[in-house]
C-alpha cells in the first residue's frame, strides 16, 4: 500500500546533521519556517516568517525557505542511523516552531516514529493544546522554554503574553514522554536570582519535571538581522559571564532541579 504520508510538504530553512545540543545524543535538526514569537535575542530570525525571504550573507543574496516533502527530510534523516544508534539520537523538530505547520508536523514524526527514530521537539509553547495533543504521541522528548514568569514583560520581549505557554507547560508536564524546560538566559531580561528563581519554582510544580537547562544569551546569528533589513535589538546586550550563568545555576539546583549550562 502507498504510504501518503511521505508525500506530504511543510517549509523548512535548513536541516543540520550531527548536533550534539539539541536533544539526546548526536541528532539531525530539521528547522521549520513560522513562528507565532518575535524574541528579540532570535538566532534565527530568519525562522520567524512562514513566508520565503531574501537574505543577504557575506554580500550574497540567498532565499530561505523551501518546500519540502516528508520524504525528502526523512531520507535526510536516514543518513545517519547509525550514529543514532550508538549514541541514542534522533530527528530533533526546531525552527521556528514545529507547532506552525501541524500537518507536515505530524507526518513527519509518525513516519519517524514508525521506522524506529527517536524523536524530539523545540518548541516556544505558543500553540492550541488541541496541537500538542495530536502530535504527542509521536514525540519522545520535548524541549520547551519558559523564558519569564511575568506576562507583561513576557510580551514586551516576545510578542507574546505568557498565559498559552504556561498552560501548555501543565498539559505537557502530564502527557509528554519526557519534558525539559529551558530557558535562554538574557541579562536585562530574565538574568536575575529572583527570576530564574520563579521559573525553576514553576518547573518544579510541574511535578514531573526534573529538568531545568540554562542557555546563556549569545550573539550569533546577530548578523542576519541586516541580512534581513531588520534591526537588531540588542546590539548593547552582553552575553552573561561564566560566573553568572553558575550563580543561576546554583539557582535551579538548590530549587532541587537538574540544572545544567546549555542545551
Ligand atoms: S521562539 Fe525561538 S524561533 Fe521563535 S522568535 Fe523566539 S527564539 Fe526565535
């Protein structure tokens, strides 16, 4: 019988193979265009918009964005099996936010998922439950940022009010396989004792979540910006030193929370 699903399309930007930080063991990345957050520290901006762009890079002008089938990512995928194997790896969904494109989503990691791949999410958390709980069962680990406690400041740095994301943080602390929560470390923003404090006190209501990972602020992917005639906000912005990101450590962990500096 055909298999349909292969035939399915989503738009990617990129796929990168052997990552070691994007969930357990040496994985594939597979990024998706869309995301429903404009933070203003985004590595990849070029993510943000579903639409295809134009970008310019080292003076070249490239477009971002393709459309692909399931087919074409997973034949990408399959590459690398056997570093899968030896290392418990997988197909890491990233993007922008895997929740934009739920079909090609859901194709995707059940095809993976049927050929024995192991499988996670990066995800903001912006999403209808409705989402999530279709395209869970699919998923063996999901990486979801908590990136501040306070709505209003939330959306002044994203875009977006944190309300949906801590619901879905309770939905998925309950139904996801395994869930860690990250949090980009951003001075100015959310580099505070007291505030890593409140989101290492949320993580642990969660009750099942042992998991906090620290990702500290840094620049790359600052350059796009121009490439994409956008301004890049936190030109003044500094990445936080090795001292501070082990203090926010120290945070998570005496919270009684697995902490760890980076993803
Ligand atoms: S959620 Fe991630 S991909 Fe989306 S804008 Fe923020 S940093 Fe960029």
């Amino acid at each position: 019988m055909e298999n349909s699903r292969l035939s399915v399309q989503g738009r990617i930007f990129n796929i990168q193979r052997y990552s070691i930080h994007d969930g357990p063991g040496i994985r594939t990345i597979v990024f998706l265009k869309g995301c429903p957050l404009r933070c203003r520290w985004c590595c990849n901006p070029e993510s943000q918009k579903y639409d295809t762009e134009t970008m310019v890079t080292a003076g070249k002008t490239e477009t971002v964005g393709r459309d692909v089938t399931v087919e074409d990512v997973i034949s990408e995928v399959e590459k690398d099996r056997v570093y899968y194997l030896r290392s418990g790896g997988g197909m890491t969904l990233s993007g922008g936010e895997f929740t934009v494109q739920p079909e090609f989503s859901l194709a995707l990691l059940s095809e993976a998922h049927d050929r024995a791949l192991n499988t996670a999410v990066e995800t903001c958390g912006f999403a209808a439950s409705e989402v999530f709980e279709k395209l869970l069962p699919y998923i063996d680990t999901v990486m979801l940022d908590i990136k501040h406690t306070d709505s209003e400041k939330h959306r002044l740095y994203t875009g977006r009010d944190n309300t949906v994301i801590k619901e879905n943080a309770v939905l998925l602390a309950k139904k996801a396989r395994k869930l860690i929560i990250r949090t980009p470390v951003i001075p100015t923003f959310n580099d505070t004792r007291e505030e890593i404090g409140k989101i290492a006190e949320f993580t642990a209501s969660l009750g099942t979540v042992s998991e906090l990972h620290l990702l500290p602020y840094h620049r790359i992917g600052s350059d796009k910006y121009a490439g994409l005639g956008r301004e890049y906000m936190m030109k003044d912005i500094k990445v936080p030193e090795k001292e501070k990101m082990e203090e926010l450590l120290s945070v998570v962990n005496a919270a009684g929370l697995k902490g760890q500096i980076g993803g």
